[in-house]
C-alpha cells in the first residue's frame, strides 16, 4: 500500500487477549475496548478467579452492564483452569457457550495467578476432554521455575511444557498468548498446525527492554512477559509483517491503578485499550505491511477460533491522536499505555 495512505478501512477487528478487572476499573475502562472492537476475550483472572458458570455469566452481565447503552460489543468469556476444576462444568460451559476456552496460568506467573497449575500433569485429565470437545486453550507460557532466568521463561516453557504437551494432545488447538520472543515465533512457524497460534500485543512489537530501562526504571512498561531484547521485538514484527495466518490481535491491555504500579512491589500489566488498535495500524505502516493489517486484526483470530468474521467495519484516518493523559476513577488513577504522547492514526468519527 502507498506511504501517502490517509485512510484505511477494515472489517471490524476483535481482541483475543484483553482484562477488564472489575466493580469500578471495569465501569471505567470497558468502554474503551468497545470502542474499537466487536469482541474481546476477557481474562479470567480477577480476585475471585472465573472458575466455572455462574461465575462467568455474572462477571458478563457485569461487563454487559458497564458498556454504552445498545453497544453491539460481545464479551467472550473464558474458564480459568484450576486443578479443581469439574470436567462437567468444562463440557457444560462449552456446549451452552459460556465459555469459549479456558486458561493455563502456572502457579503465580502472573496477576491473580496464585490458583493456577504447579504442575501440568494435574490437569491431563482436563486438557483430554478438551481436545474431545475441540475447545481451545489458552497459555500465559511461561515457566516460573525461579532457577531459571527471567528472560529465558517464555523459551523455556516452550521447550520443558509446550512440546511434551502437544505431543500428548496433538489435537489440542492452543493459544500461545502474547508471545515475546522469537523461539516461540520460530516454534509456531515451524509447526505451522492448525492446532497452534500466537497473539501478539502492541507494546511488544513498539518497545523492547532498553525502553523499559530509558533515563530510570519505566514502571508503566513493567509486564509479564518482560519486554525482551530488540532481536526479539524483530520477530515479532517479521512475523506479522509475514501475512502469517497463525498469529492474530491480542492488546493484553491491563489496568493497574497508579499506587499499585509505582508500589514497592509494582505490578505487571500495561493498559493500552484507548489505543491498541491505533499502536497496531502505526506499526503495520512502518514496517510496510498495512496489506496484512486486516487479517491479522479481523480474519486470523475468528478463523482460528472457528467464530464468523465480523460484518461491521471500521475507518482510520490519518490524523493526529492524542493519548489521554490518565484515568480518575475515585480518589484513584490509571495512566494509559503511552500516556500524553501522539500517534499519527485516529479513528474516523
């Protein structure tokens, strides 16, 4: 596509990885994910962890409740996998579509993930009936083994967890999500299975950790992943810039009030709904790709999940957009992804 590109239009896109938190986060930040997308996969993670059902449709109405009146915007819910979970809820909440797949946190690898899985084997009984019943899973990969390096987790996980599993469950479709470096680019390519995709976020393709480390320690760049080394980031972009059909749009957007990052003990996540959609478009322009903007935005995901492709479409404009600078929720802020800066793409009014 030319560089003097001053709009583009695309079938409205979806986010396959997004945290909406909940009670007054939740009223706060949804609307910004609706704004740019038809559907999101909402994380299971809260503080009381969507375990089963009646959890996951009332965490939905909450979403439900906290948009816009008469949004079209549809949450996808998702179970988060413990070694307690019921088999029957599993095939319950998969036949009745209350959930779309269900979550692999290890054990404290990330937010709220103190309930997940020490050890893969605990949930073999699990993962068996979701391969019968074809419903996804989705991986936070990351070994949390604290004799391995940091850095090297996501690798790690892929070479100890990943392959052992997948030879166990070949039809097992898996989501990699929010993949950081380029084994695990290498290791999706290569298997090049309809069973296996990756999402990819947009800070992980802008930034790299030197930024995290630029005039001090940037604690609004702190997540999990770590953003790793620039050779990496260059996969990243190679991968999308590849038209690859096994990697799609996940923001991982996720809100942490102010007091919370800047902490003692920070916490990971970076808030990036307000303007995920417009980082993705200024990425794919850079790097000259803008002609496989919209399938890894709109058509990779849905395909991949076996979903439609949404009907909608949205335009962006080439246009000055300026990020806000915060969020006041009560006596409470969150500072978005990129915050104050300017992008060069808006969204059409």
């Amino acid at each position: 596509m030319s560089k003097l590109l001053k709009k583009i239009t695309i079938i409205k896109p979806d986010d396959w990885h997004v945290h909406l938190r909940d009670n007054e986060i939740l009223k706060k930040i949804s609307q910004y994910t609706g704004k740019f997308y038809k559907r999101a996969i909402i994380m299971p993670n809260l503080d009381q962890p969507i375990t089963n059902c009646l959890k996951s449709m009332s965490y939905r109405r909450r979403i439900l409740n906290s948009m816009k009146p008469n949004t079209t915007f549809k949450p996808l819910m998702i179970c988060y996998l413990t070694k307690k979970t019921s088999p029957e809820e599993l095939k319950q909440g998969f036949a009745k579509k209350i959930f779309v797949g269900a979550k692999l946190y290890p054990k404290c690898s990330t937010t709220n993930s103190k309930n997940g899985i020490k050890h893969i084997k605990e949930i073999y009984h699990l993962l068996k009936i979701m391969e019968n019943i074809k419903m996804p899973l989705l991986i936070h990969g990351e070994e949390t083994d604290p004799n391995i390096d940091i850095y090297d987790r996501e690798a790690k996980f892929i070479e100890n967890t990943l392959i052992p599993l997948r030879k166990h469950f070949p039809e097992l479709k898996i989501i990699l999500e929010h993949v950081t470096t380029e084994e695990a680019i290498s290791y999706i390519k290569e298997s090049n299975s309809s069973y296996l995709a990756g999402t990819i976020t947009p800070h992980h393709l802008m930034l790299n950790r030197n930024n995290m480390f630029s005039n001090g320690i940037q604690p609004y760049l702190y997540c999990l992943p770590l953003l790793k080394r620039k050779k990496h980031q260059i996969a990243l972009r190679n991968a999308i810039s590849s038209g690859s059909k096994h990697f799609f749009l996940g923001s991982d957007s996720a809100p942490h009030f102010h007091q919370n990052k800047i902490n003692n003990f920070g916490c990971a996540g970076i808030f990036n709904a307000p303007s995920s959609l417009l980082c993705y478009v200024s990425i794919f322009e850079e790097i000259n790709a803008l002609k496989y903007f919209q399938s890894f935005c709109s058509e990779n995901g849905p395909n991949f999940y076996n979903m439609p492709i949404n009907k909608e479409t949205i335009t962006l404009v080439k246009k000055p957009h300026k990020i806000l600078k915060k969020i006041n929720i009560g006596n409470n802020v969150i500072i978005p992804f990129l915050a104050g800066k300017k992008l060069d793409w808006s969204i059409e009014s």
